[in-house]
C-alpha cells in the first residue's frame, strides 16, 4: 500500500505446534453435541437449540493460527493476539488485539480478520466486539469504530479485493480446523 509503513522486522513469539489437550477436548465435546442433534431433533427434523459454553482459550484457538496480511506469521507469533486480550459476558465475545507497531497501516484488516474468523465459527447468539488495545495505535478510536459498525463491515466484505485478502489470511486458520466450522 503506498503511503504505509509497515514493520519489516517484527518480534516473534515461538509457538507449540501440537494441540493442546484442552483443544482436543473441545473438538470432541462438539463431535459428541452432533451427535446429540442427529439423535434429539423434533418431529420435524428441526435441532433442540444448545447453549454450549465457550472459554477464551477456544476463542484463542480460533485465530491465533490467522496469517498477518504482511507478514508469513500468525498473529500469534507476531504476539498480534494472546489468549488474556479475550474475554467473555455471557454471550459477548470481546477480542484486544495489539499491532505490531503505531502506524500499522493493516490493523483494519487485522480485525476484519479476526471477525470473520469467529462469526463464520460461533453460532449466531455471540456477539463480537474487536479492538485494538488501548495506547497502541495512533488511529485507534477510527479503527474500533470502524470494526464495530455492521454497516462499515459488511460494506468492506463486498469488496472482492479486500475479501481475498482476508480470504488468505484466514486460509491457515481454516486449514487447522477443518471440519469444526458452524
């Protein structure tokens, strides 16, 4: 993007490749809640709605495998996003991310991202709310009120470049949980 400036030489964070059992655990609680619809449905076939739980360390799960629109690195290796920036209400799910420097010139899409990844994964009940945190960005109010307004975000979604941008930064975050979409 001209005009950007973007950070050519991030901190990492080093990341375990291997599931976590807590992880494991969830997928077989969602595998065992199927198989709970295919068995309690109505007579019209219809599902018994569930309210299944979901901690900030599902949450976590969900996006930290997100590739950086810049860089060949997740946002949790570039410690973009960690397990304490999540927190849940009820049904609100509240998600701080930190770019990797003042200017990133690719937060908004960082948080289309993030956002994407957790309404095509959630079920409809949550709510989400995406911010920077707080101080670590100079354009941070317009960035947040960008990311919050329905009409801003699914008016970004219709653009097919931005779009494929996040398409591929979601590509990964897909790939590790295949199969475990909503």
């Amino acid at each position: 993007m001209e005009g950007t400036t973007w950070n050519a030489n991030p901190i990492l964070k080093e990341v375990s490749t291997k599931k976590k059992s807590r992880q494991l655990q969830a997928e077989k609680r969602k595998a065992a809640v199927a198989a709970w619809f295919s068995l309690h449905s109505d007579e019209e076939g219809q599902d018994v709605d569930i309210n299944e739980p979901i901690d900030e360390e599902e949450i976590f799960d969900l996006i930290r495998s997100i590739n950086d629109p810049e860089h060949p690195h997740t946002l949790e290796n570039l410690m973009v996003v960690s397990q304490k920036q999540i927190r849940i209400k009820g049904n609100l799910v509240e998600v701080e991310f930190t770019p990797t420097v003042p200017h990133c010139g690719m937060a908004t899409i960082i948080g289309l991202c993030i956002r994407v990844r957790l309404l095509r994964s959630l079920p409809n009940r949550f709510k989400v709310d995406i911010t920077i945190k707080k101080g670590t960005h100079q354009s941070e109010n317009a960035v947040n009120k960008q990311l919050n307004d329905k009409e801003r975000v699914a008016a970004a979604l219709e653009n097919p470049n931005l779009l494929e941008v996040i398409e591929q930064c979601l590509a990964s975050a897909d790939h590790q949980h295949c199969g475990h979409d909503h």
